[in-house]
C-alpha cells in the first residue's frame, strides 16, 4: 500500500466512513472560495467528531507525509484553505463544536469549528461576552479561523480577534501538541492567561493556519456591558470622515465604528431622513446625555440645515459600552462633539440596527444585482491615509472607462482600530457567473438573484486592479489580515525576519506539510 492509501485508512477509521469524503463534487466546492478556485484538488475531505480526532487525523496525515489544510467558515477570499498540491487532505472543522465556559474564572475553551455567533449565543444568558466578540461574518466565521486570519468588527474599544485569546492547544508538524501560556504539564494548570514566559500564543495568531493546527483555543471573558449608545454623521468627502475617526479613535470610547462610501451606503440615510424627519431627531435625542442636551442638538440640526444632507457623500458610525446607557451617553457626547467639527449628524439607524444584529448573513458574497463579490483591504498609519486615498482614486480614474465596459464596480468600507490603525478596504463588484461555492457553500436562498454570464475579460480585470491596489499597499507601508496565500507578506520583511520566519517554520513544520503556501513560504523555502 502507498502511504496516501495507508493515510486513507487511518483517517477512515478515526472519523468514520461517513465523515472522510472523495466524491468529485465536494473536491471541486473544497477547492474553491469567494474570489478563486485551485487548480489542485484534495484528496479527500476528512470531517472529525471531536478535537481528540482532530489530533489523531493530523499525525496521521504527518506520519505519511500528506499535506493537510483546516477549513473553518469557509469565507476565505485570500485562498486561505485552498490546496497547492494534489497530495492534500483537507479537515473540515464544522463537526468540532464544544464550548466549555469556566464562570468562576472568567475564560472560555471552545473547538475550532464553533462559530462566533454559537459562542455569543452560548454566553449571552449568562451576561458574559469576549473582548473581541466577532466579524460581521460571524455566523459562519470560526474562532479558530478568526485566531489564524486575524479579524476585526466587534469589539471593545475597537478590540480584534487576538485581543480576546487566553491560550491555544496546537499541535505542530512533528505530530507534538503544545500548550501555549498559563497551560502547564500538570492538573494544577489552566489556561487562563495569555502571558507566562515568551509569548507562544502569539506565534500562531494570524500565521494563516501555516505554523500548527490549532485543536482547542480559550478566551478571556467580560461582563456584557449594557449601556449602549449609537451616533451617525453625514460627511461631504472621505478627509473629513477620515478626520472625524481619526481625532474620535484617540480618546478611546468608542466600541465599534465604521464609515462607508457613496456606493457602500446607497444613499441609505438620506432616504430615511427624507422619508421622515422626525427619524433623525429621535434617534439623536435618545442618545444625548440628557434631555436638555438632545433638544441643543436638534436645534443644531435645524440650523444646519436638511439640504446638507445632499452633499453628505460618506458617513460614519460610531457606538459606545457602559455599565448603564448613561455612561454610554455620556462617551458619545464626546465622540459627537468631534465628529460635528466635520460632518452632520444623521439618523443611527445603520449601528442601532448592526448592534442589535450583528451576525449578517452571507448573502454579501453576492452583490445587490448578483455580482461576483472580492473584498480587497489595507491597514495603515494614520499619517499615511489621505495619501493612501488619492492614489486610490488616481487608480479609479484611470481604469473608470475599463470598469464601466467590463461591469466592475467598487465600494469602501473604513474602520479605525484602537487609536493607532486605519482599515481602508476596497472591494470588488463585477457582473460574472456564480460558482460551485455560490452554489453549495451555506443554505442561502439564490432564486431571485440576478444571474450573469462569464466575463472572463472583466475578471481579468479585477485581476489586474487587484494587483495594482497591492503595489499601491506596499508603496504606502501599508498590512493585512487574511494574508493567506495572496498578500505579500514574507516578500516584503527584511531579509533577516525572512530568515527568522522560515527556520520557524522549518522547526514547527519541518516536512512542509500544513497548509503549504500560506504566508507565501513556498516561495521563498
């Protein structure tokens, strides 16, 4: 027997028959994510129970040297979990869901299937939350994905994904399990501190599944704050939305907060400011410090005038955490008074309705007229930003008249992340067909979306912007997350972190065999 038809056996009999999958259909969905499709498939697809048969898959794999690669929620778009090699089983995450919540002492283990919105839900009654406490794609999004792509949305004080881990349970390329902080040897130990000794933990936050397999992660636990309160501010151009979270960033109130471009918001609230007036004034009225102060701020509506909000082409949105929705009131009354220095105050709709349900669905791996969907993102310094922005819409000026005849279209979304961070992200909206993954990846009813034809010169296109957008990151100094196997990540480290990065990888990983290519290490080992 070959060593794959040893491994087959193996892996069959930990899992079962059932859950260790090789029809053609499932290899060719398995190879395919939001943006592209490998032109490798996997061998099988393996499914296990527990994380206990999440270990003994991996060292079987290892033992017969076959490339393996986790797959969590499956909203990669960076080519996160998509093989490389022909010789690659992939590990299916979403049987492995035990949450194991310690009340006492304020932490939570789950199994890298659980989903954000299950650990929410799991948590919710007993008035506890994480710091970090998920992505807009949280209901399919994985904490073990999220702990290997780096994720932000959700979070106190603009927290992402590795502000809420404790410690992780990996197991390496040599078939060894480690434990990563407070976690020691004997029964006396548990995992609830990140930091003791070097930080292991922190060596596989955002590797992209590349340096272990992560079979159990814990997170630190807070009380959910109750008190809530929400602004939004209409802005005439993107420096001035930019300003507006820039200076709100640095006095650290702020939970969540987001901005969008024309495109992205459609115009959403000016409609409903004109469908009603009265919608504004409510919403800013409820979340003033106190009613003389939300009656001095509708005054300052009314003197500013409705007509303004024709001209407010971004918006931006901002919510803060207390114990009680005074104190909640009380932060945004700080962030209002900076962002009325740019910008006019709008309806809150947008965060009251995101708040309330933070879990979207993932019908947006479609666009509104059932466009293929590719996000695209940067995170810069402040200082780099305007600029940043200019050569963004140099680039749109230059491709305006390709765009329009290829059907390829892009909106924005902005984040600012704790007080030092700017996420700008662009993404892609073309008119082309769906694929296998549109098709299978979650249970979405795709009956009244519109459906096109191939348009191979418009992805050749998006190919080809894309490109340009990541020259322009690396020009503006700019990071990612989700690096996967897209970003430039080793390619633009000095050669000595190069060196560091790769003897690390060759002494977690020294056959190459989880996840190859991700973080590019086959292009430079």
């Amino acid at each position: 027997m070959s060593s794959v038809d040893i491994a087959f056996d193996q892996i069959s009999d930990i899992v079962g028959k059932d859950n260790f999958i090789q029809n053609e259909e499932t290899l060719s969905f398995y190879s395919t994510d939001v943006f592209v499709s490998s032109k490798e498939k996997p061998l099988a697809v393996a499914r296990p129970r527990d994380s206990y048969e999440l270990i003994k898959v991996v060292k079987a794999c290892i033992a017969n040297d076959v490339s393996l690669i986790v797959r969590g929620g499956g909203a990669s778009y960076t080519g996160g979990y998509l093989p490389i090699n022909s010789n690659t089983i992939i590990i299916d995450s979403q049987n492995l869901k035990k949450i194991e919540i310690n009340e006492e002492d304020m932490f939570v283990t789950v199994e890298p299937g659980v989903t954000w919105l299950e650990l929410y839900e799991a948590l919710s009654p007993l008035g506890l939350r994480t710091p970090f406490w998920g992505p807009f794609s949280g209901r399919v999004a994985t904490i073990a994905g999220s702990m290997s792509f780096h994720a932000l949305s959700h979070g106190t004080n603009n927290a992402v994904s590795a502000d809420s881990l404790s410690s992780l349970q990996v197991i390496i390329g040599t078939g060894e399990v480690i434990e990563t902080g407070s976690q020691g040897a004997n029964e006396n130990s548990s995992r609830f501190f990140r930091h003791y000794g070097p930080d292991t933990g922190g060596l596989f936050l955002g590797d992209s599944g590349a340096l272990g397999v992560k079979t159990r992660i814990t997170l630190k636990l807070r009380k959910k704050p109750e008190g809530f309160a929400a602004i939004s501010f209409g802005f005439p151009n993107f420096k001035n939305l930019f300003l507006a979270m820039r200076d709100i960033s640095k006095i650290g109130v702020v939970s969540d907060n987001h901005g969008l471009d024309p495109r992205k918001q459609k115009t959403a609230i000016m409609e409903m400011e004109n469908a009603n007036p009265l919608v504004a004034a409510k919403s800013v009225f409820l979340s003033s410090k106190n009613p003389l102060d939300g009656l001095l701020q509708i005054v300052k509506m009314g003197f500013a005038g409705r007509g303004f909000l024709k001209h407010a082409a971004f918006s931006g949105h901002f919510t803060t955490e207390g114990i009680n929705n005074k104190e909640a009131k009380i932060k945004i009354a700080e962030a209002r008074d900076i962002a009325q220095q740019y910008g006019k105050e709008v309806a809150n709709s947008i965060p009251v309705y995101l708040h309330a349900n933070p879990f979207m669905e993932l019908t947006p791996i479609l666009g509104p007229n059932g466009e293929r969907w590719k996000p695209t993102h940067s995170v810069l310094p402040f200082s780099k930003v305007l600029k940043h922005d200019n050569d963004f819409e140099s680039l749109m000026l230059e491709y305006k008249d390709r765009m329009e005849q290829h059907g390829v279209a892009m909106n924005r979304m902005f984040s600012f992340i704790d007080s030092n961070a700017f996420l700008y992200e662009p993404t892609f909206l073309w008119k082309d067909e769906q694929t296998i993954y549109h098709k299978k990846v979650y249970p979405l009813n795709l009956d009244d979306v519109p459906v096109h034809d191939p348009n191979p010169q418009g992805m050749e296109l998006v190919y080809e912007i894309k490109q340009r957008i990541e020259d322009m990151c690396v020009a503006n100094g700019a990071i990612h997350f989700q690096i996967g196997k897209d970003y430039p990540y080793l390619k633009t480290r000095t050669k000595e972190t190069r060196n560091f990065l790769c003897a690390l990888k060759k002494q977690l990983d020294p056959k190459n065999l989880i996840n190859p290519g991700a973080l590019g290490f086959d292009e430079t080992t």
